[in-house]
C-alpha cells in the first residue's frame, strides 16, 4: 500500500508515525485485528492489540471535517478508551466508518494499493473477538518517501 498523510490535520500524530516507520518499528509486524468491512489494525509490538511502542502516547488530534471523514483508505490511529493513549498502533479503514470522526486521529488515506488492503481484509479469522487472523499477514517493511 502506497499512503498519503495529512500533516495539515494532525502533525502531532504524522510525525509520531514517520518516526516509527523511520526508525523500523513496523517491519516486519503483523496486522493482529482484521474485521472485514470495517478495519485492519497493526502495529503492535506484541501482536496482540495490547502493546505500546517506546516513545509514549500523543495526544488526540480529531477532526470533523468531512474530507477527513474514516471513509474506505483512511489511515487512523488505535487507542484504548483514553482520548490521549493513541502511541504505535494504527488502523486503516476497509469500509466507510464515519462514525469514528472526532473520536480516531485520521492522519492520510491508502493512494495505491487497495488490492493489499482487501487481501488483509479477506483472511480468515477467529480468536475471542473474531478478528485474530488465523494466518499471519503483516507489513515486510514501511518507508517515508517525501514527494514535492
């Protein structure tokens, strides 16, 4: 997947995030939640939904713009029930969710590539939840790319 991300609507949250992908945190981690229609989450570093990355939590950036709007493609960050506690974890939107506007930081949106997302979609899961794919799926490596 080929991302774009917003600096304009949440710079707190792109550079947390561009740091992680400069640093490798992401390479070769799994997507640990996969709900069809609705979202694939990755990024912790424990697999499991329960871990935070090294650098701590950023405050929340919520939009209510609808061109920002957790459509299909948006990239968003994962956070427990505290508005602040969003740290490495990050999710991306398989269907239109709208109703996580000004709850989730969106902060970019898949601009090539929709066939991996759909393919992380489609895997079986089960587990408590349901969303636990029952085959691995991850990132093989994330990298930043500055485009004038």
């Amino acid at each position: 997947m080929t991302l774009e991300l917003w600096p304009e609507v949440a710079p707190a949250t792109v550079r947390n995030f561009v740091r992680y992908v400069a640093e490798g945190f992401y390479d070769n981690k799994g997507f640990h939640r996969v709900l069809s229609g609705f979202m694939i989450q990755g990024g912790c570093p424990l697999g499991t939904g329960t871990g935070s990355g090294p650098h701590g939590n950023i405050p929340g950036e919520f939009t209510g713009q609808p061109e920002y709007s957790h459509k299909r493609g948006v990239l968003s960050m994962a956070r427990s029930q505290d508005p602040n506690s969003a740290s490495c974890q990050f999710f991306v939107c398989h269907g239109d969710a709208d109703f996580l506007d000004n709850q989730y930081a969106a902060f970019g949106r898949v601009v090539k590539g929709e066939d991996a997302l759909d393919a992380v979609a489609a895997v079986a899961t089960g587990g408590g939840e349901g969303s636990s794919p029952l085959e691995p799926c991850g990132i093989k490596a994330m990298r930043v790319y500055t485009i004038d």
